[in-house]
C-alpha cells in the first residue's frame, strides 16, 4: 500500500490565526508524533505563512504556535508610528510594519529558505508582474535567489492597506505584498507542487485550516447587498474589499480541494460567532474568542481528521 503524502494547509488571516494555533494545539493532541513530522508539505499564506515558516524550519509545537499569538505579540505587530497616530486620515498604510518585522526576525531569523529540511511553501504577491510568487524549501519558482525566512515571512504578511509593500533582496528588485491577494488558502498551490513531486493525487490527504467566516452583517444582509449596487471604488474600500478579495478565492481553492480530494480533504473553519472578524483586533477577550472557535471547529470535523489519519491517532 502507498504512503499517504499528507499536507497541512494554513490560511491567512491577521491575528485570526490564534484560532488556526489552537486547531494546531488540538490536532497535536490527537498525533502521536509531532506536528512536525506528521505532515510532508507545510504550505501558508500571510499569517498562515508564518504558522508554516515557524512549524517547518523550527520546529515549533502547537503551545509555542499559540504563544505566538499573545496579545503582547499581536500588539508588537500592529503598532502605528507616531504620525499614523497622529494623522486624523488615512493616506498611507496603517501599520508601518516595524514591529511586525522585529517580531519576525526574532521568530525566524535569518536562515534561508533552501536549507529548510521539511518542504514549505509560502505565497507572496508580485504587484508589479501581477502574479503569485511560490517560495518552496526545495527550489525552483520564487525561491531561486534563496532569500531568509524573514524576508519571507515580511512578504507574505504584507497585507494592503495594513502594511507597506515589500522589496525584495533578489536583484534586480521586485515588489511583494501578501500572498492572500492570489492564493489565501494555498491548498491547491500545495496540491499542485506535490503532483509535480510525483505523488498520485489519490495518494494525497490535506487538513486545510481557515481563520473563520464572519457573521457581523448577516442580519442585515438584503440591506447591504442593495447597497452595494451604488458602490464605487471608495464605497467598496469601506466596505471591506481586501477581506472580500481573500475569501472569495479562499472559498474557491476550497471548493477546488475538495473537489479533487473527496475524503481525502478535511477543512477547518467555521463562523465567526463571538470573535470579530477584523484582521488585527488585538485585544486579550478578542484573541481568546478566538481560540474559543478554533477548539469549536476542531471537535467539529474531529472525527474526520482521525479517519483521515487513523495511524497516527493515540491509542
């Protein structure tokens, strides 16, 4: 009998992947070796893409994942300057993103990518050529000129309107921003790379991680949908665009997995019921409700994850 090849899939999402950590948290429970050494390919994007960085190139355990979105962190990452604070409009990024990059280089150093072991693949957005950029441990694609695990990670999480754009340090330069732009869920860039592997797609299993489905305008969903056929550009910023932008091709990347994949793909998410959807609400009760849902959606498809990976259940 073949060997499954296995793939964790992590979405973006700003500090909503504190409920991606305690999924993490709860499917390392349920395995009998590490996350780690658990799965073949750690595929991310954005905020996905550091849980990705962090789990294959140091090895980190699902209480450190989670310790890594602390308030405290979350803080580190979306602090203004002192003239975004000042300014009464918004007329460049939010966050000026150093601290975001402090944090990264204290998480992931500056190690390269292509003496990473385990195989990772992390998403980018080259806004110049108007395309997806891969970064794979293994080579080939965007990872030619071997860049660090921070540049990466500074990359993929650049989200627009949050932080400013990336420049990179191949030569000559390109300009990269958050991966979520083209593939917020990476699970069929994943499936892709792992075909090209030489894996049979019926040998392939996933667990694809999503970051929650906001809930807050439901009940007023017929008045903003008549609404919206007055938007403009403006309207549509204020409206939530970049957010939409990234659920819209998750949901599609989902529907292309499981289409694929059948039983062999497992997907966890759920609604948003008590944690906001805000990609950098970073308050202690918001950050909790937050990992609330994780463990939510985790019992949730629990018995499917372990049919999926009956080997590797604790007796």
């Amino acid at each position: 009998m073949t060997e499954p090849f296995r793939i964790l899939s992590l979405d973006g999402g700003g500090i909503r992947g504190a409920a991606t950590a305690q999924v993490l948290i709860e499917l390392e429970k349920d395995l009998e070796r590490s996350l780690y050494d658990s799965f073949d390919l750690i595929a991310g994007t954005s905020t996905g893409g550091l849980i990705a960085i962090y789990l294959g190139a140091k090895r980190a355990t699902g209480e450190q994942i989670v310790d890594l979105y602390s308030a405290a962190n979350g803080r580190r990452i979306f602090d203004k300057s002192f003239w975004d604070r000042a300014l009464p409009v918004q007329n460049q990024p939010k966050y000026d993103g150093q601290g975001k990059r402090e944090l990264i280089a204290q998480y992931l150093g500056d190690q390269q990518i292509l003496s990473v072991e385990k195989k990772i693949l992390i998403t980018g957005y080259d806004i110049i050529q108007r395309r997806v950029a891969i970064f794979k441990s293994w080579g080939g694609s965007d990872s030619q000129y071997n860049p660090t695990l921070r540049e990466i990670g500074d990359i993929t999480s650049a989200a627009p309107t949050y932080f400013p754009s990336i420049e990179s340090s191949e030569q000559p330069p390109r300009w990269l921003v958050d991966g979520g732009l083209a593939a917020n869920n990476p699970g069929m860039c994943a499936i892709a790379e792992a075909l090209r592997l030489g894996q049979r797609l019926e040998d392939i299993q996933m667990i694809s991680v999503g970051t929650g489905i906001p809930t807050r305008h439901a009940d007023r969903a017929d008045a903003i949908g008549r609404a919206s056929q007055n938007w403009g550009g403006i309207e549509w910023l204020q409206h939530g665009l970049i957010d939409h932008l990234f659920a819209g091709n998750s949901s599609t990347c989902e529907y292309q997995c499981a289409t694929l994949l059948g039983a062999n793909h497992v997907r966890i998410d759920g609604p948003l019921a008590f944690a906001k959807d805000d990609l950098d609400d970073v308050s202690a009760g918001n950050i909790n409700n937050l990992k609330l849902h994780g463990c939510e959606w985790y019992e949730q498809k629990r018995p499917q994850i372990q049919a999926l990976l009956p080997d590797h259940r604790r007796a």
